[in-house]
C-alpha cells in the first residue's frame, strides 16, 4: 500500500507573536500573523498585488 500525499514528512517553522491586549485587539493580531505566514509561505506575493 503507497504513502498517500498528506503522510509524507514535510518542513514546519513555528511562528508567535507577542503583543500588549491593552493596545491591540487579537484579531488585529491574528490578522497580522496570518499575513505574515502568507508572505513567507509566498514571497512573490510582497511584489504582487493579490
């Protein structure tokens, strides 16, 4: 029986953040953090308008 795709070993970088709830909200937090696994999962995108 063959290994399926999704059971192959693959790279994984963890990423955090850290910020003050008093200053920022969370979305606006995850928001961020979201964007910012975009771009280093897809670097062409920080010249590209998507």
């Amino acid at each position: 029986m063959g290994r399926r795709r999704r059971d192959r070993p693959r790279r994984i970088a963890q990423l955090s953040l850290a910020f003050d709830h008093r200053v920022c909200d969370g979305g606006y937090a995850a928001g961020f953090l979201r964007r910012v696994t975009a771009l280093i999962e897809h670097p062409l995108r920080a010249f590209v308008k998507v």
